[in-house]
C-alpha cells in the first residue's frame, strides 16, 4: 500500500507541476490532442508551388476566453496563481491518488455513518463503541436525527451530550457488535502527512496534507440561532395570545394562520400569555413541526407549520476572507481551543467523520471547513478525551433519571 501510495503522489505532482515547468520554460506545445481538420482543408505546409501562403482568417476570441488555452485553462500569459489553482483541484481529485487510499480508509469506513435529519444528509459521524455510540459534529445535529448504518440500515439516533468548546456530540444508537474506529496511537501526524477524508463510499471522500500543528483556533464559538420561527408578531387578549401580523412566506403564512387568529395551544400545550407561545416556539428549532390549536370567530382549527430559520445577520459580518470563494464553508468554523488545520477540500455536510491517517489510523475528528485551503479537525487526542467525558455524563444522568 505504501509503494501504491508513493506512486499516486509522483503521479499526482507531474499532473500538476508539469504545466508550470512548461511555462517557464516556454515550452508552446499544445496541451491537448490537435483538432482533426475538416474534410477538404489542406494543411498550411501543402501549399502549391508559387503559391504565397496565406494564414487563415480568424475571428477575435470571446473575451471570456482570451489568452486560454484549448481546455479553456489560463495560458502563458496569464497569472500563474489560476494556473496554481486548477493544478491543485486536480491533485486533490485524481482517481489514481483517490485510489491509491482506497486500503487505507476501508477500516474508518466501516465505522463510518451519515447522519440525517428528516432525511436529508447534514454530517458523518465515527462509531466508537460496538452497542451504538457515535460521535460527530455538534452544531449540525438539530431535530429527529437518524443514522445510516455501513450495512445500509437506517437507525433512529438519541443525542446523548455535547462540548461547546470543541463542537463534538455524542451519539446513541440500538446497535451491537458495531466495528468500531481505530484511533492513531501517540501524537498528531508530522506537518505534510498525507491524510484522508473517510466517507462511506470505498474512496476516500477527499485527500490532503496536514497543514500546521494542532493549534488553538480564536473566534466566536457560538452559530446562529437555532430558535425556529413562526413568522407573526403577537399581542395579548384577554383569551391568551392573538396573532397581529403574518409575514409574507412565513411558517404561519403557509400554515394558514391569520390575522385575528386566537392560538390555544402548541402541540397540546395550553398558552395564556405571548411570552409563553414566544417561549414554546423558541424552544424547537428550524424544520421542526408544530400543531396549532386556533380560534378563529366560533370555529376551532388544528394547522402544522413547519418553523423557519431566523433572518440572516447583516452582510458585513461576513469574514472578508469569505470573498476568496471556496466555500460554502462550514457555520461553526471558529473558536476551537485544539484544532489540526489540514488542506483537505470538505463540504460542510462530510464534517463529523474521521479522517485517517495512510494506515488506516483515525488521527481526528473533521470539525469545519474554514477557508478555501483550510479545514479543521479535532485531534485524536482531544476527542477521545471530550468522549469519555460525555459518555460518563450521559451515563450519570441514566443512572439518576433512568433510561430514555
């Protein structure tokens, strides 16, 4: 594996470094296979005797893909950092690097979920433990949650605890004799190791190098809200709380609340004050559905809405670095105290999961795609620390409370 391994690198840097020799060298030759010509076109060079050559016509370039090449990438006269960037997709995704992993990463991917919510895919987690414990990434992991087990089978999925400071949740499912990750023994891997993004395909989902050794990462540690909306504004009657407003393509508009409307009850609850229809709504979050027990004149109606997200916060919090592109880029992405920077390209959803080592070894926990060459991961060693911290509080609590 290691000579496979040795060889998907060489393979992957002349991909990338050989168009850059090019260039510095002047070198002119197309990069792609000639066009064939049409049929009835003599080449230039069989001109007749006597006969004055003449260059064909052409027409001016769009100017979209002026100074580019036959593939449309940047030519010689463009600046080096597009021709950087395209080298350095097309390393992190070669099939033959992507292969090259394909042993490494079948241990960690055996032990590998994807977590859903409402069925749709929001992060992987790592089984840790063979009767169901799961760890993954806590910020992403709102409303009925799932698991889709490596055999395939969907199982539904209990949250046991979370640490703020890292962003790491434990997970619960029904399951035994579950494989289980293998952690990295020791400490992080050298700066430039090759590590891999691990999926539940048998490719890797992504591959990359360890940038920096693990390092505190400052910032807001908090994401936005996750309180869910109705979308109306409220005001008190005598009865309990009546609906004033209803915003245009709201949660309450599509649910088919009104104006005038008097809300009873939230899913049973009875409500006497705005501040307690306030308080129950906030207490769900975006994508939950609530049912409605409305007074409307002499009539008595149950509507669901489905609760909507906050508003977005003004564009000028966006981090200036944001403008790089690269993204979409992860919501919590700061405010780690120990986080091993990695230039692996992940997408938001491919967090929770592990990330291996060439030997198969889980050296951390993907936690958030920051910049457009930055990712983070929880190293081993903090989150199997944070792990049996939250899997012996969960397991206090069961002692005192009972099972749940």
């Amino acid at each position: 594996m290691r000579s496979k391994l040795f060889w998907a690198a060489i393979t992957a840097a002349w991909f990338s470094l050989y168009p850059l020799a090019a260039e510095f060298r002047g070198d002119q030759r197309p990069r792609t296979d000639p066009q064939p010509k049409p049929a009835g076109e003599r080449p230039l060079d069989d001109q007749r005797p006597g006969e004055e050559r003449k260059e064909p016509e052409k027409s001016p370039a769009p100017r979209s893909e002026r100074g580019r090449d036959g593939d449309g990438n940047p030519g010689r006269g463009q600046s080096g950092r597009w021709r950087w960037r395209n080298m350095d997709l097309r390393l992190k995704s070669h099939a033959t690097v992507k292969a090259a992993f394909r042993q490494a990463v079948l241990p960690a991917k055996a032990a590998t979920v994807r977590i859903r919510i409402d069925g749709k895919a929001v992060a992987l987690g790592a089984i840790v433990e063979p009767d169901g414990y799961i760890i993954s990434k806590a910020s992403l992991l709102h409303g009925q949650l799932t698991c889709r087990m490596p055999d395939g089978r969907e199982l539904p999925a209990r949250l046991l605890g979370q640490s703020e400071e890292t962003d790491l949740a434990l997970l619960k499912v029904e399951a035994h004799d579950l494989k289980t990750i293998s952690w990295r023994p020791g400490g992080a891997p050298p700066v430039g190791s090759w590590v891999a993004t691990v999926g539940q395909q048998d490719d890797p989902l992504a591959i990359g190098v360890v940038s920096a050794e693990p390092r505190t990462v400052p910032g807001p540690r908090r994401i936005p809200s996750r309180r869910g909306v109705l979308g109306v504004s409220l005001e008190q009657a005598g009865a309990g709380p009546r609906i004033h407003e209803v915003l245009q393509s709201s949660a309450a508009e599509e649910a088919g609340l009104k104006v005038g409307d008097l809300v009873r009850s939230i899913d049973g609850r009875p409500l006497r004050t705005v501040r307690q229809m306030v308080e129950t709504v906030g207490s769900h979050p975006p994508g939950k559905k609530i049912t409605l027990l409305i007074e409307r004149g002499e009539d008595q109606l149950r509507l669901t809405a489905t609760l909507g997200k906050p508003q977005p916060e003004s564009r000028r919090r966006t981090a200036p670095e944001d403008h790089w592109g690269g993204g979409p880029f992860s919501e919590r992405r700061y405010g780690f105290p120990s986080a091993m920077p990695h230039d692996t390209a992940l997408r938001p959803a491919d967090c929770g999961g592990p990330l291996v080592d060439t030997e198969g070894n889980v050296v951390g926990i993907n936690i958030a795609r920051a910049l457009r060459v930055i990712s983070y991961a929880i190293p081993a060693s903090v989150a199997r620390k944070v792990l049996a911290e939250l899997k012996n509080k969960a397991r206090s609590e069961a002692a005192k409370n009972g099972p749940t």
